[in-house]
C-alpha cells in the first residue's frame, strides 16, 4: 500500500481577543479530527497585525485550548516567521503575480462608489498594472509608497468542500487582493498559504466566513508551486437573536464559560454538536466526542445556539464523569475524594465545585437541626445501627430496622433521616453516603451532636 503521511490540521487565531465558543468550534474540529486520524494538530497565531494582536491574548488562547482538553502539538507565530513571507513575494514579483498599486482608500472608495452607481460589481480595475516605470516614479517621487496586490488568473477555482461539497469561484469576480500593505506589513493571505505550505497542513477546516478567501488561496498555493490542502467550511455559531459571536466583545468567551464553572466537556460538545444532525448530548470524553464529529453531518445554516442552555449541559456531563477524569480537579479544590465519594455525588452536581459542599457533609462536623417531633424516632434509629464495617449495603438493612423499631414508614421514615444525616431535603443515595461519613458521625448526627 502506498505510504500516507499522517494527516496535519490548524487552529489559526489571530490573537486579537478572547476566544468564544465559535472559534472552539473551529479548534475542537481540528484538533479532533487531527486526533482521529493520528495526525498532528498545529496552534498557529496569525499576528502579522502587529498593532492589534496582543502576547497576552496568545497565552491566553492557549490556555484555552489546555482547558478544552486539546493542547497542541506545536505552536507557531507568524511574527517569528516574517522572512518566509519575504521570500514568498520577491518569489511572486518575480513571476509578474504580485504589483505595486498606489491608490490610497478614499480614491479606492470613490472607484467602488462609481462602480455601483453604474451597477457593476466593485472590483478593483487593476489600473496600476496599467502604469509605467515613469508613472510610478512619478508617485513614488509624490511620497506614495505601493501597496502589493496579487494579481488573480481570472478562472474558474474549485475544491470539494469537506462540508459543503463541490464549489466553484469564479477569481474574475473578485478584486486582486492586497498582499502587502503600504507599509510593508503582511495581510493574513499570504503568510497563511506560505504556512500552510511550509508546516506541510493537509486539512483547513475553518469558518465559512473564509469561503472566498479561498479560490484566492488555492491560486495563491499554486502560484507558489504547492498544492492546496483539502478545506472544510464550517456553519458560524450565532446567539438565539441571530447575532453572530464577536472576539472583540468578549461574547461567551472561553475564559469567562471557565470561570462561571462550565465543564470544559459541555462547552466542547456544545461548540462540535450543535448546528450538526447530531443532538447536543452530554459526552463522558474527549474520544467520545470524537467518535461523533462527522463533517458532512455539518449543517449549513447558520448554528444557532442558547447559552442558557449550557449550565444543564454542564451538570449532565458531569453526573457522567469518571472519576479518573476529575480526580485532580477535586484535589486542586482542596478535596482528598476517592471513587466512592465522586460515584457517590455527581449525580448531584450543577457544578463541579459542589462537589465541596458534599465533602462537608461527609467529612466535617456540622450540626443538625433536628425538629421535636423526629428526635425521639432518631434516637431509636442511632440504637438500631449496625456495627462496622459499612458498604453500600449496610443502608438497606439499617433503614429496615429503623422501619420496624421506630414504626415509621415513607416519608416520615426517610425524610428525618437525610435531614438530620446531610442538612439537606435532597441529595445523593443515603446508602451511598453512610459509608462516606462512618458510623460514628452518622450516630451523633442521629442523636443531635455536632459530629
Ligand atoms: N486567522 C484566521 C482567522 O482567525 C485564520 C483563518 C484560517 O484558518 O485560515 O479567521
């Protein structure tokens, strides 16, 4: 069989914000994916945009990724890699596919305006190919310095799309885009193909903002003799109303789902399921969130989403969790819980750290507040316990002989007893928790000490 080199994906941010739940979207299918076919899963930053993209922003989005469970295997900055666009465009000057235009925006606005009011499309007219040695020294010698577009072959580029199937653009439809601008910094279509060439990136999965962007590309990628990566254009997340998510207004950012107490896995299978034909259901893995991305399930309206929808999702994952997959969790909440305590619990848990309220119940002394009329049925129950050692059975034949010695029955039998064990009218299996807490705490509960 012929030898297939694993498969490289990229989440490509520019760090210019806070990432939200539509840009996790875009990593976890990358990385995810990445995952599935053994491949490799880079974190480029685009920040060529030097006034704009921020260090703080760049550590932050990787701690996000760490968060989402989806570290990467490399990470790379565009800002460290400037002499490889350099190359690229002397390359490009070189075959006549890149040129210097001189317009500045206003006379670029005023060209489009015409151009509608005639009711053409706006589409740069390419008047700079038209100019002269002389007419460029003259605008030079005016103080202009050149902007650098490259120039479209006008033909007809297609791909199949991994979500949205054959496509087709036609490049006589779009301006030549400016690759370099005046003052020599690079916008993002360059150094993403020059990347994407040279960190050998065999699978772009990105948002469907970027669908034009790449008949561009595509040309770009054999202009520069390569071949382009397969591409899959995903819907965009928006909030119920419509509105899309936005980086700069912080919407539902990562950061801020992470500290009001988000489960990482709920907003990972929220941000992957949702706007697919999969439901969003609560996953007890990365690997089985995995096992469910399909990018032809990919719908391509857009993926309307409701945040409050988010903190039932959280609790559902949770109530699946093994315990394995919280056990440093709940030692950095200062919680020394082993897998009886974890099994015992998540069942009721909205959040993760409530797990610490449960910790209390089970391990610290507390009061009860026992009302009159139970006290004398808790005593006959603290007679009635059984000796140690305690496991999950020992309930069963204690509430038994609590039963018969107390004569009580249903909710005046149970309801005392979780009151005066827990604190709460609700909550976890008694019989799970009475070997959490030990026989003497349960006994001096039942008798109305602090214990
Ligand atoms: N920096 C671009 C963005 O954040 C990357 C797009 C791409 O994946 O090529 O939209």
């Amino acid at each position: 069989m012929p030898y297939t080199p694993p498969p490289v994906f990229r989440f490509a941010p520019s760090p210019t914000g806070l990432i939200h739940v539509g840009n996790a979207r875009t990593a976890l299918l990358n990385a995810l994916l990445a995952r599935r076919a053994g491949g490799t899963f880079v974190l480029r930053f685009d920040d060529t945009d030097a006034v704009r993209s921020r260090a703080e922003f760049a550590e932050a989005i990787a701690q996000d990724l760490v968060w989402l469970g989806i570290p990467p295997d490399h990470t790379v900055r565009q800002s460290d890699r400037l002499r490889l666009y350099e190359a690229a465009v002397e390359r490009l000057k070189g075959m006549g596919r890149l040129y210097p235009a001189y317009e500045t925006e206003e006379e670029l606005d005023l060209k489009r305006g015409l151009q509608r009011a005639r009711g053409l499309p706006p589409v740069y007219d390419r008047a700079a190919l038209a100019l002269s040695a002389a007419d460029r020294a003259r605008l030079e010698a005016e103080g202009r310095r050149p902007h650098w577009r490259f120039r479209l072959d006008q033909r007809l580029v297609s791909w199949i799309d991994g979500v949205r199937g054959p496509q087709q653009v036609d490049t006589a439809s779009l301006s030549d885009p400016v690759l370099v601008r005046a003052d020599g910094s690079f916008l993002y279509t360059l150094p993403s193909v020059v990347d994407d060439l040279d960190m050998g990136v065999t699978d772009v999965v990105r948002g469907e903002d970027h669908v034009t962007n790449t008949a561009v590309q595509i040309e770009l990628f054999e202009a520069l003799g390569g071949t382009a990566p397969r591409f899959a254009h995903h819907n965009l997340l928006t909030l119920p109303n419509g509105e899309g998510l936005s980086k700069r207004l912080g919407h539902l950012s990562l950061k801020a789902l992470r500290e009001a107490g988000e489960e990482p896995l709920a907003v990972a299978a929220l941000a992957v399921l949702v706007g697919t034909s999969e439901a969003v259901a609560p996953v007890e893995s990365l690997d089985a969130l995995t096992a469910k991305v399909d990018l032809a399930r990919i719908s391509r309206a857009p993926a309307r989403f409701d945040p409050a929808d988010l903190p039932g999702l959280t609790a559902r994952t949770l109530h699946l969790l093994p315990f394995a997959a919280v056990k440093a969790r709940l030692a950095e909440l200062g919680l020394a819980a082993d897998e009886a305590f974890w099994l015992a619990v998540r069942g009721n848990l909205e959040r993760l750290a409530d797990a610490r309220g449960w910790w209390d119940v089970c391990r610290s002394d507390m009061t009860p507040a026992i009302a009159d009329d139970d006290r004398a049925f808790l005593a006959v129950a603290a007679d009635v316990l059984p000796p140690e050692p305690w496991d999950g059975t020992t309930y069963k034949g204690w509430i038994a002989a609590a039963k018969a010695a107390g004569g009580r029955s249903g909710r005046a039998l149970f309801h005392p007893l979780r009151l005066a064990l827990t604190g709460r009218e609700t909550g976890p299996e008694l019989a799970a928790l009475l070997p959490l807490m030990g026989r003497a705490r349960v006994e001096g509960r039942l008798r109305g000490r602090t214990a």
